[in-house]
C-alpha cells in the first residue's frame, strides 16, 4: 500500500520551470529566504496546501513565503516561475 501511495505522489508531482529573472531575483536573496521559496514552490508541486491566490488582471497566481511572494504561471504539468522577491516591489511592472 505505501509503495502505491508513493509511486502515485510522483506521479502528480509538477515541473517547475525558472525564468532568468526570477533565477536571478532567486541567487540574490539571503540562503533562508531562498530555501524557503524551493520548499513552499517543491510543495505545491507535490499538490500540498499553500497560501495561492490568482492575481487580477492577469493569468498568474501567486505564492505567499513569508514575507516574499512568487508569482507562477500554473500550466497543468508544468509551473513557471516568473519573479520572486518582496511584497511591496514584485507586483510592479
């Protein structure tokens, strides 16, 4: 039975595609920080509850992590990550 369990939690687990930018928004944060965003975005991935809300006006949703946010572009099989950073300047265009 856990085999199961296990072979179908890999089977739902989504791809995770980082863009340039959040790759670079990423290496510039502090090692918690970061670590924290793997965790929270590994998370959803897996299909575990996280704080996710759609944006207005747009097709993105976003991830709270603490203080930071990380904006996604949920594609079924497939999430890109498109910015990560802090709440008051990632919502900016």
């Amino acid at each position: 039975m856990l085999v199961e369990f296990i072979a179908e939690s890999y089977i739902a687990m989504k791809q995770i595609v980082i863009t340039r930018e959040a790759q670079k928004s990423l290496s510039l944060m502090q090692p918690k920080r970061r670590a924290a965003i793997y965790a929270k975005l590994d998370a959803y991935a897996l299909g575990q509850p996280v704080d996710i809300k759609k944006l207005q006006g747009r097709d993105y949703y976003r991830i709270r992590v603490g203080r930071d946010r990380v904006i996604i572009d949920d594609q079924g099989r497939v999430v890109m990550v498109i910015e990560a950073g802090p709440r008051g300047s990632i919502y900016k265009e």
